[in-house]
C-alpha cells in the first residue's frame, strides 16, 4: 500500500522500523476518479499527495476563462524526471486559498497526509524534518528551471525538451493541456510533432 512512497524516501534518506511506523500512522490512500476534482482554487490544500499510480493536471484559469496548464504530476518509471508531489505549495506552506485548480486527468491513487500532522512530523522528528526540507528543495528547484526554461528557451527548445524528459505524457495528456504547459498554440505544437517525427 504505501511501499512506493517507502521506497522513494529510502531514496533520500534512512530511518528505522519505528520512525517509519510513526510516519506510516499518518499516510491514507486517496483514489481520484479521471476528471476528478482534487483541489479547487480558492479552497485551502490541507494534504499532499504522493502520486502511487495515475496522472495529475494543476491549472490556471484567467480572467477570460481560459485554462493554462501549471504543472503535470505522475510517477512513471519510464519517464526520464519524476513529479511526484500534488500540491499548491503556496497554499499548503501558509494554509492560504489556493491560486491553482488540480484534477485527476485518470484515475489516480495517492498517498496522502495532511497539513497538522506533517507539522507534528516537523516539530518532533528531525528526520522528517530533513526529508521534508529536501522535498522543498526539490520542488523549488524544479519550479524554477520550469520557469527559467519558459522566459529564456524559444518553443522548439522547450518542445525537445518535453521530448528528452516525458515523452511518455505526449500520448497520455490531452494535446491542449500540453501546449499551454509549453506556452506555445496547439497548432503550433501540432507543427512541432511532425517535424519531430521527421
């Protein structure tokens, strides 16, 4: 049940049988439905989740009710980067109404664990405390690059390099979402695909 996510943190750091068990006393399993609604802006993201299976989109949507897609989360081992963590980090580091929308583009089962008692893990164990301060790091980190990349790199830049890190999402996430990730048109990226397979 929870033996990917135990996995993941072996990865990052080591604990004992009774640190993992104080740990996996907090951990549900959540199931979202594809098209499922996670987390709706404006509402408080209470839990993070750690993606065991399925695909997750987080979204924006402007003042025209246009949506731009933010961020895909997944854990595929046969991706060449992993997002594993769904979460508005703002929302959820300052208990504050969330600015992204994020919905289950398949259905989806997730580790979770809510805000109190990661703040119990933090204050008691420093252990838990590393491990969630790496994983902040982690997220800034790619956050930032995914910035960086979209005010420096023109699209075909950013489109090979969707190709080298996810190709595998190219024919799991609707065509749209994965345009206004790149912040390029769909028929811009439509272009760029062909000329990619030629």
């Amino acid at each position: 049940m929870f033996n990917k996510y135990k996995d993941f943190i072996k990865q990052h750091i080591s604990f004992n049988l009774i640190e993992w068990k104080i740990l996996e006393s907090k951990l549900v399993i959540k199931k979202f439905k594809k098209s499922e609604t996670i987390l709706f802006q404006g509402d408080i993201c209470n839990q993070i989740y750690f993606i065991n299976s399925g695909l997750v989109r987080a979204y924006v949507i402007d003042e025209n009710g246009k949506d731009f897609t933010w961020s895909v989360f997944y854990n595929d081992e046969n991706a060449g980067v992993t997002n594993l963590f769904v979460i508005d980090y703002d929302s959820f580091l300052h208990q504050k109404a969330a600015t992204i929308n994020i919905e289950a583009l398949e259905d989806t089962e997730v580790v979770a664990i809510n805000y109190t008692d990661v703040q119990f893990l933090y204050n008691n164990f420093k252990k838990w405390e590393r491990f969630g301060r790496l994983m902040t790091e982690a997220a800034y980190s790619y956050l930032h690059n995914q910035t960086i990349q979209r005010q420096t790199k023109s699209a075909n830049e950013r489109f090979e390099l969707f190709m080298q890190e996810t190709p595998h999402l190219l024919n799991k996430v609707p065509q749209y979402h994965i345009a206004t990730f790149l912040g390029i048109t769909p028929q811009h990226l439509s272009r760029l695909k062909k000329e990619y397979k030629n």
